[in-house]
C-alpha cells in the first residue's frame, strides 16, 4: 500500500513540475541565505583568529600598555635581571606595499621565539638571518605573497610604513610548510625584527606587547606574580585568550545582525513551503478522500504529506546548501570590507566551509518545513472516507478559525513587544521579540484582509466594475490561499520597509552629527589608518609642525587631537585627547550631562565619553572610568556622554595637556584648521601641508570631503543588508507566485463556470489581474505598519543593543509608497503567468467533469 | 681549543633558525637527536670571511685587556671548565661558555637599540659524578640592548643573567649562571700566567694564511664557591681551566671535528691537545698542543709527540658513537695517561651536538700520575654510519 501511496504522490508532482520546482526553490532560497550569511560570518571570524593565533601563538599572557607602547627596558629587566626565560618582545603594525596590498608587520627576537610563534619555518628558502637581523628594512614573507609582489630573495619593495615611504628588502620567504592548515593567513604577514619593526613603525624604543608564556601552574602563576610586580605603571599583564576574544567580541554584535536578517529569509521561505504543502493536498482532496475508502489509514496520510515535505525541504536544503557555498563568496567579500571599515584589518584569502554551517542549514530547511507541512497534514488527517475535504468546507473553517488566528497574532505581537521592552535583556532575545512582532503581524493578516477587501470592493467596483467587486470578494473567499499569500508577501515588503527605514534613519542620524561635528575647513591627519586593537598610536604630528601651522597667515585657528589606545580593567580603549577652543566645542552635542558644566568639568580633568562605550560600560555624568597611566592605574570623573557615530567601539575623551601630563606623549593624531570666510583652501591645504614636512604621509580634507567619505563607507557598510533585503524580497516574491499559481489554478473549475456564463478570455484576465492586484495591494498596505514597527524595533533596540547608537527615527513617505508599489507590482508580476493561463481555460475542459 | 661554532657568521644563527623551526616544544627539546643538530662540519667549512680582521701573524699579549672582546674578529669564544668537590668528597664538572658571533663587518647606522652587529650563544652544563647525570643548556641572545655583550672594564661577558667577570684586585674571574634546578657562583684564581697557544699566541687552524685563531689558556685557576643541583646548595672547590680564542677561520678540507683535551694533573702539570680529525680518520699532522709545567712555564706539543687511542665508546640511543676513554701517551715528557669521562653521557644535543665533558685522569706508565680534565669531541654525529663503521677501533 505504502508504494501505491508513493507512486500516486510522485504521479502528482510529475504532472504538477511547476509547483514541484517552486517549493524546491522557495526552500532552496531560504536556505541558501542562512547558509550563505553563516559561511562569510564564519570565513572572517576564523580569518580573524587566524590572524590573532598567527601573532599570538602559544603566549599565555601578553604584557601590554595600549598603544604608547611597553618601554622596552621592561623587556631587558625581565629577561636580564628577572631571569624570565618564556618571554618575546613584539612589535607590530602595518605595512602598505608599493601595489597598495596590507601587510600586518611582526617584530619578533628570533632568539626569543621558538616558545611563541613556530610556525615562523624560517629555516627554509634560504633565509639569511644575518641580513635578517643587520640589513635596514630586512623582512620576510610568504612565498606566495613574494610570487604575488613579483619579487624574489633580495629583493627590494617599496612600501609605506608610519605613513612615510620606505624601501624594505626581502630576505627570505617563510618554508613551504609554513602555509599549511596549521598555520593560515600567513600571506598577509611580513616578519622583520624588532630593530627593523622598530624603524620602519618609527616606535624606536618601544615595544606592542611582550608575549609571556606563564600556564595555569604553580609555577606559572608565581611568574606572573613575580612580572606583575615588576612591571612600570602603564604597563599591565593581560591573559591573551581575553585580548583575543575581546576583539573577536567586537564585530559580533554586527555577525548577530546579519544572522538574524538571514532567519528572516528563512521565514518567508517557511511561508511558501507551507503554501505549497497546502496546496499540494487540497488539489489531492479527491484523491485522498478516495484513498480513505480503500483502507488508508490517516496515520499513513499524514505520513504520505510530511514524507513529501521531506522530500521537497531535503532537495530544496541540498541545492540551498549549494547556492549558499556560492551566495556565501560574495558575501564574505562584503563582510569583510564592513569589518575592515567599522572594526579592524582583516583580510580573508578562504572562504571556510564549516561542517557545523552546512548541517545547520540542512536542518534548518527540513525542520522548518516539516513544521509548515504540519498544518496540512492535519488538514487531510481530518478528510473522511470516501469524500472530499471540500473547498467550501475548508474556507468556511477558515472564516470560524480566523478570530483565533488573530487573537494568536495579537497575543504574539504583545508577547514580543514585552519581549522587547524587558530591560537588560541582549540582543538575541531582542531579535525574539523582532521575530514574534513579524509573525503577530503575519497572524493578524487574513482578518486585515477580510476588512482590507470590505474597504475595497466599493472602490474595486468603481474601477473595474463588477469584475472588480467580484475580485474582492474572490479574495475573501479563497482566504485559506489568499491570507497565507499576502501574509508572505507582507513580511517581504515589511522586511525591505524595515531595513530602508532602518538605514534612511541611521544614515540620516550620522548625516546630521556630521554637519554639526565637522566645523572646521580642514581636517589634518597624519595618515595612518586606525586598525582596530591593532593601532599603534603610530607616529603622529610632532608640537613644532602644530606651531607652524597655527603661524601660517591663512590660519585662523587650530584645534588638535591625539589618538590612542590605552590600557583599562575593561581591556584597552580609544582615547582621543582634545585641544579644542569655543568653535571646537561647538561640534560635540551630549547625550547625556549638560555641556557647559561637562566642558567645566572636562577642563578640570574630567573625561567625556561617547555613547557606544557609555552604553557598553553602563556609565553616565558622575560615573567613573579607570585608565591605567604611565603612573598608574587612575580613576577619571565621566562629565558627560556625546553622540559619536564615528567608532561602534566608542572613545574615552580628555583635555589635552591633562593627557601629555600623564602619559608624556606630545604628539597629535590630527588638526583641525579654521580659515577666514573667502579663503582659499586648496591652496591653504598646500602651506599646511609643506609646513608639516614634505616627507610626512598627510591626509589634508576639507570637511565636505570628510563628509562624503564617510557617507561613502557608511553606504558601503549596509550594502551587504540591501543584499540580504534583496534576497528576502526573491524568496517572497517566488512565494507569491507560487501561491498565486496554486489559487488560480485551484480554481479552474469556478473560472470554467464563468467563462461557460459568457465571460470573455480578456475579462477573465483582467478579474484574475484584479485580484492579484488587489492581494498585492493588501499585502502593501498591511507591510506599512509591520514594516514601520520593525524599523522601530531596528532603530530603538537592536541597534541600541548592538551599538550603542542613538538613532531618530525617520519614517519617509517615499519608502511608505514604494513599499505599496513593490507589493502591489510583486503580485501583479507574479499573477501574470496564473491569469495567462486561466484566460485560455476552455470552459468545456474545466467543466467536464461537473 | 678550537671551539664549537668556530665559523660561519650563520652558524650559530642558523641554529636559531632550526630553533625557530622546531615547533611544538616550549623550549628546545634537550635529547631530541639528529633533527636538533646541525652539522658541524658543513657549517664550519665554508666561510665568508671578507672585511673581517684575520689572525695572520703573532701579535703582544696584553692583559687584563685581552680578557676582553676583540671585535673586528667574526668568532671570540670564553671557555671555562673545571672539576670540582664538595666537602663530602661528591664530584662535579662545569663548563660554561660564552661565543661571540659577529654578523657583519661593517655594521650600518642603526636608530633602533636592538640593532646588533653581533648575536651571543652560550652553553652551561653541570655533571653529577655520583649520579651521572648531565645538566646542558643553551642560550641565544643578540648582542643589544644589555641583553648579551661584553664590556669594561671591569671586563665581563653576559648573556642575560650568566655572566662572567674580571675581578681586578684579585685578578680572578667570577663565573655565575643557573637554570631552574641547576645553578653556579664559583670564583677562579688563577695560579699560573697566560699561556700562549701556538706560535705565541698565534695558533694555526689550516695551511691558508689567516686560517688561524689568537689562543692563549689559563691552565689551571683555583675554584672555590657554590653549586646548586636537585635542590640542595653545595661547598664546592677544584680547579678550572680557561680557554680564550678569537679567529676567522674555518675548518679546512677534509677536516671533520676534532678532540680536544685540557688536562691538570696532580705533580702540577697541566697538559692540553687538540686533535684535528681528517674524514679518512687520520690524524691532520696540523693538530697540536702545549704542556704547561708547575712553575707556569710552557712548551709546544706537536702532533707527532703526542698519541691517543680510544679504549672505550659509548653510543647515544641514535647510534651515534662517541669515545669516552683513551690512552694518551707524551713519551718525550714521561706520560702515559688513562683518561676516562666520569659520566658516558656528556652530549650536548641542542644546536649543536657535541660532546663536552668531565674526565679523570689515572697515572700509568712510570710515574703515575693523577688527575682530573675536560675533553671536548666533535664532528661525530655527523659522519656517517658507513664511515664510522670503517674505522678501525684504535686510530
């Protein structure tokens, strides 16, 4: 019985391909994205250890002091007068070749770090560690990274270090197996030695960090005793697992993000698998009913239907799985150059294809169309012998179900709402909320629909006459079908309204606090990208070039900046030193405090911090915030929270001579210069310029320039979102169609009925168009408010719980009306293929059988 | 004494390379064999000695400052071993050494103060006479930022915390190094005055011009200070020996290793031979030595007044086999000496793998002689199998 069973449903699918293909697709899209999104968010994660294990190696500890560095006397006190034997000294940065390809550059002792880094095989291709340690600019890199620069073992390479050019020399090539799985992302490394890293990063005496390795023994823990209590102020001891998952933590607020925009893919594709399931056992009524009556049990239907979605949901997750790996090498370019552009370097040379992923995936395509087979099968679980599961009967336990329906939408929108508002609660349990909002929506539609159409049938009357008071009213009759389609194509266009309010307020927000924060005409830096954990303070622009250009004629004023990473109990933080006058000033607006008594304070030694951090931190005005200072750790006074959208991680921001008091660094990061109204700033960029040094890697941007930038990053950033949006609106949109399909074609006989009655092929198109138009429209109309509320949930809690940022709100008619027109023009386009096909209904075949 | 890493300006940093490559282990595997082991021999055979300064001829002694570096040079080496007791009659040997690698003759401006022209290798070792177990260590530093070096006076050499130092008043010299459980704080007086080697001082390594080292000994230093072993802090007084040599030369030719011995003997002589070891097992006729008798005064052994045969061997779990007793006979100075090492195993297996241990010294022929000494073998893990099979068991 069962392989009478198997063939009548495979009879069924072969001679409905169409429907077959869609559930397979829509299964295959939603997979695909998850997939797709998990594999770029895996590639770059694992990039980036790699890229940490790479520089951290076996160290257990790191002895770091933020990115005025360690002194490197601390070095020779541990090894010469401690006896520390398991300790290296490291200094690092970045190097640019000459063809513009970034090198993170490790400083090592060779002498110092077989315990650390050995995967360093230097021995192999013919390293000459003589020239290694006595040649200027000797460096070492990969094998592959040499073919790529076209140069051999000795070599010259021109390259930008600290911002100033330099010319480095090849002299050797890490062995062969260094490159192996053990060891990836070697590529991007350049090795030299600490004299040389020293040189070329122009932080001649001192240090990034010293590696330690000190295990969880009690000998290991009396070392870190004994080189705690040894270390200068400044300078701490830190695990280095902590450091690395630190930074790793950073970009994972952003990886949830994405994650969660690919579930909602998923979801629509979960519509449509319930969709086709439905309809697949609908259309089988008469079969089934007849299968009841020779002897099938209901539990062998049941297992009929949820074998079939089985079947449907593993070749869907099998060819999502597929176009994931492929969907998942774009992304992962994309990802990428986000983390590059909002957290540190990374570059992925692999695309990692974790085991874990594919089998998420797979399960998350068969789970969720099991559980949408689920209904179905309950549906024909219930169809007697030897009748059909009428239509009629089916619609009308719709109508009766639909109250319950809604009051489960609004039970679960209240639900997720409460979700939302609990306070403390983290950005998963807020993504929760997001989701149970959606499908409270997605509930609360069929009703939206009932009313939506009473609304409407006046109007469609008026506009298509009693073929569009007929369309209307076809909607609510077909609810069962007509609700779950425009409940897909909701969420779809709900999804895309969220996202572009989401972005249009975001963009909107950092567009504004550009304006007011740029007010100077030229900004002035020294050249050196911030990387992330990564940053040396790196070189900065020496009091005496400030000076020369505060003097240049054209100069009104000057306002100067430092920027650096410091030490803190919360593991290191930006701090950015101030020397700002009234104007200055003018550019910070506070979230918190009020700013005449925070810039008071702030004058007084207190410190402002930005929202980010005093989001992350808990603090606020009176709070307080440890650094560690070259004299130790101190406490500093918060005096005031500013809006800052420059930096998710946040800064820590102080008086100037307050900072070069105790951390004894006078250099400047960046310039700020104001020019009398009229003047002309090109040419004043010129005299800046030359009165720095000629020498000097200078960045010198008028603040439009500065503003279109950073626009263009901040576009650059979501566009992975608009992709993933992009990918929920295909998904949805394949389930509408197949949707529309499975109705109009369910209903061939009812349209047989009225082309017998004298309707004409034209008019029989033009009602289908009608209805599809009129779903499309509903679908439109509803996705505003569920659209509007996800913007909401975006802006005020998830960004808020990722970020940290505070964002306005800004709800633009435009999205509003193309969020309409996408749904309405999605059915329509959809519906063409259906309405061809029932306009060339011969009125004898579909009623042949009446 | 012609010291290890006697060459190449890369030898000891090629030994850094291997370190580098040797993954996985925290710290150098101490007995891992071969793959720890350069060959010696290679490394010491081809040498580019252009732009450094060369021992070409005898040159005027002057100490104390010869203690101290002479730079120009590409290999210095300070070399200290000595035998000693402690109160209750347990037996020790030492050695530690401090080689001096220069990288380039002419090194450029550098702003950077870990910018070396010259990196540092030493080796510490203890051997225990009652157990028979050997202590060996190993360092690597370059020489900046006072993390090795040489400097005075008062002269001293370092690297990290071992050290060894001049001490005008008493023109002695103190010696400090430790490791974990292993730990040394001697002085050394010297009894007799600078012996110098060769042709004063000037002691022939190859026939090429300049293929010799400046060499000179102090033969016998009286000893008195502390050791620590297993966690118990010893008495402990004897009698060390120091080697001094600075060259840029390198092993010719069909020269494999060689054998060295720095023997003090009871009447008050002290007798040193070095060996040259041709790859056919023969004898390089270059091979020389000194004896020092007990009012200072020296004279030059050539290679033909001296002969030496193995009576006993020892192989390493790897097969590869060292002696480590001989019959060393001086005829023209009345010795016919018994040597033998007070452990069998006094390998060295880091960078390099040699053999440098403790022996003592038991009189035979007419007067019978004791006494105590170093022997230093090399270029044996690095022949062959076939080779060592071919010879014959008394050279």
């Amino acid at each position: 019985m069962s392989g009478l069973l198997r063939r009548a449903s495979r009879r069924h699918f072969t001679r409905h391909p169409w429907q077959l293909g869609l559930a397979v697709l829509g299964v295959a899209l939603g997979v695909a994205v998850v997939v797709s999104v998990d594999l770029a968010n895996q590639s770059a994660l694992s990039a980036f250890r790699a890229s940490s294990e790479r520089v951290t190696g076996r160290a257990t500890h790191q002895i770091v002091g933020g990115s005025v560095g360690v002194p490197e006397e601390t070095y020779r006190r541990l090894r010469r007068d401690l006896g520390v034997r398991a300790a290296a000294p490291v200094v690092e940065g970045w190097v640019v070749s000459g063809s513009g390809r970034v090198f993170q550059l490790l400083g090592v002792d060779p002498f110092a770090e077989s315990a650390f880094r050995g995967y360093v095989g230097l021995r192999g291709e013919g390293l000459d560690l003589g020239a290694f340690l006595t040649r200027p600019g000797a460096v070492v890199v990969s094998a592959a990274a040499a073919r790529d620069l076209g140069v051999g073992i000795g070599d010259r390479l021109e390259a930008t270090a600290a911002g100033r050019p330099r010319t480095l020399e090849v002299v050797g090539t890490f062995a062969r197996e260094a490159s192996d799985a053990r060891a990836p992302g070697l590529d991007d490394l350049m090795l030299a030695d600490v004299a040389t890293a020293q040189e070329l990063l122009e932080s001649v005496g001192s240090l990034s960090r010293i590696d330690l390795l000190a295990p969880d023994t009690p000998t290991g823990r009396e070392l870190r005793r004994r080189v705690a209590a040894a270390l200068p102020g400044g300078v701490e001891l830190v695990a280095a697992d902590a450091r690395t998952e630190t930074a790793a933590q950073m970009t994972r607020a952003f990886r949830i993000n994405l994650q969660a925009l690919s579930l909602l893919a998923l979801l629509c594709g979960a519509f449509l698998i319930y969709n086709t399931i439905t309809f697949a056992v609908v259309q089988r009524r008469r079969l089934f009913g007849i299968l009841r009556a020779v002897g099938v049990t209901r539990r062998q239907l049941a297992r009929l239907i949820l074998g079939e979605a089985l079947v449907v949901s593993l070749a869907g997750s099998v060819f999502g799985l597929a176009l994931g790996a492929f969907l998942g090498r774009i992304l992962v370019r994309l990802v990428t150059r986000t983390i590059n552009d909002l957290y540190f370097v990374l570059t992925v040379r692999e695309v990692t294809l974790p085991a874990g992923s594919l089998l998420e995936g797979l399960a998350l395509g068969v789970g969720v169309s099991l559980l949408a087979a689920l209904a179905p099968a309950g549906e024909a679980l219930s169809a007697e012998a030897g009748s059909a599961l009428d239509r009629a009967e089916l619609e009308s336990r719709v109508h009766r179900l639909l109250p319950w329906v809604s009051a489960g939408g609004l039970l679960l929108g209240a639900a997720g709402a409460a979700l939302l508002l609990l306070p403390g609660a983290g950005l998963g349990l807020a993504f929760f909320g997001l989701f149970a909002v959606l499908l409270g929506f997605a509930l609360l539609t069929p009703a939206a629909v009932v009313a939506l159409m009473a609304l409407l049938t006046p109007l469609a009357g008026l506009l298509f006459g009693r073929l569009g008071r007929m369309a209307a009213r076809g909607v609510v009759t077909a609810l069962s079908r007509t609700g779950v389609a425009v409940a897909a194509l909701m969420m779809a266009v709900a999804v895309t309204v969220g996202v572009d309010l989401m972005i249009d307020s975001f963009r909107g927000t950092v567009d504004r606090w550009l304006s007011y924060s740029l007010p100077a005409d030229l900004y002035v830096s020294a050249g050196v990208r911030p990387v992330g954990r990564y940053a040396g303070a790196g070189p900065g622009i020496e009091p005496a070039a400030l000076a020369r250009v505060a003097a240049l004629p054209g100069v009104e004023a000057v306002n100067s900046v430092r920027q650096v990473e410091v030490e803190s109990p919360r593991g290191p933080l930006r701090l950015l030193a101030y020397d700002l006058d009234a104007r200055g000033r003018e550019a910070f607006s506070f979230a918190a405090g009020e700013a005449e008594r925070a810039w008071t304070a702030f004058d007084d030694g207190a410190v402002l911090v930005s929202e980010p951090l005093a989001f992350r931190a808990g603090l606020g005005p009176g709070d307080r915030i440890e650094l560690s200072t070259f004299d130790g750790v101190r406490s500093f006074e918060v005096a005031g929270v500013t809006y800052d959208y420059a930096s998710e991680r946040g800064a820590v921001m102080m008086e100037g001579r307050r900072y070069r008091e105790l951390w004894d660094d006078p250099q400047r990061t960046a310039l700020s210069v104001y020019a009398p109204p009229g003047a002309d700033l090109r040419q004043l960029a010129g005299e800046v310029r030359r009165s720095i040094g000629p020498d000097r890697q200078l960045r010198v941007r008028s603040n439009r320039e500065i503003r279109e930038e950073s626009l263009r990053v901040f576009d650059r950033t979501f566009l992975v979102t608009g992709v993933l949006r992009l990918l929920a609106v295909v998904v949805a949109f394949v389930g509408v169609l197949s949707a529309l399909t499975a109705l109009q074609l369910e209903r061939e006989r009812e349209l047989g009925v009225l082309r017998a009655t004298g309707l004409t092929p034209g008019q029989l198109w033009r009602l289908v168009t009608a209805q599809t138009g009129l779903m499309g429209l509903a679908a439109g109309l509803l996705s505003i408010p569920a659209g509007v509320a996800m913007a909401t949930i975006m802006v005020r809690v998830i960004n808020r719980r990722s970020f940290g940022w505070t964002l306005e709100l800004g709800v633009t008619p435009a999205a509003l009306a193309s969020a309409v027109l996408l749904a309405v023009g999605a059915a329509l386009v959809a519906g063409l293929y259906p309405a061809f096909k029932m306009s060339r209904t011969s009125p004898a075949e579909a009623l042949r059988a009446e | 004494m012609i010291a290890l890493p006697a060459s190449r300006p890369v030898a000891p940093l090629g030994a850094a390379l291997l370190l580098l490559a040797a993954c996985g282990a925290p710290a150098p595997e101490p007995r891992t064999g071969r793959a720890g082991a350069l060959p010696v021999a290679e490394l010491l055979s081809s040498a580019d000695t252009e732009g450094f300064a060369r021992a070409v001829e005898p040159r005027e002694f002057v100490f104390p400052g010869d203690h101290g570096p002479h730079p120009g040079f590409r290999t210095e080496w300070w070399y200290v071993t000595g035998n000693l007791r402690s109160p209750g009659g347990r037996r020790f040997g030492y050695q530690v050494t401090f080689f001096r690698n220069e990288l380039t003759p002419d090194p450029p401006r550098r702003a950077s103060a870990w910018a070396a022209a010259a990196t540092w290798m030493a080796h510490f070792a203890v051997v225990d006479g009652r157990t028979g177990r050997f202590h060996p260590f190993e360092r690597f530093a370059r020489g900046a930022l006072g993390l090795a070096g040489a400097a005075g006076p008062p002269r001293e050499v370092w690297l990290e915390e071992w050290r060894l130092e001049h001490l005008p008043e008493a023109d002695a010299f103190r010696v400090t190094a430790a490791d974990g459980e292993v730990g040394l704080d001697v002085t050394a007086t010297p009894a007799k005055p600078p012996v110098l080697q060769g042709d004063r001082g000037l002691s022939p390594k190859g026939r090429a011009p300049g293929n010799a080292s400046y060499y000179y000994s102090l033969t016998r230093m009286a000893t008195r200070g502390t050791l620590r072993l297993g966690g118990r802090v010893f008495e402990v007084a004897g009698a060390s020996w120091m080697d001094r040599e600075w060259s840029t030369s390198a092993l010719e030719e069909g020269q494999v290793g060689w054998d060295w011995f720095a023997l003090q003997l009871a009447d008050g002589r002290d007798l040193m031979f070095y060996r040259l070891r041709r790859a056919d097992g023969t004898t390089d006729p270059i091979s020389a030595g000194s004896l020092v008798e007990a009012d200072g005064s020296a004279r030059e052994l050539t290679s033909d007044e001296v002969r030496i045969f193995a009576t006993r061997r020892w192989t390493a779990e790897d097969g590869v086999t060292y002696p480590v007793a001989w019959r060393l006979e001086v005829p023209a100075a009345g010795l016919d000496l018994a040597v033998e090492a007070i452990a069998d195993d006094q390998e060295h297996r880091h960078t390099f793998r040699y053999w440098e241990g403790a022996v003592d010294v038991a009189g035979g022929g007419d007067e019978g002689v004791e006494g105590v000494g170093y022997v230093e073998l090399t270029g044996y893990a690095d022949v062959d199998v076939r080779a060592r099979a071919d010879q014959s068991p008394i050279w």
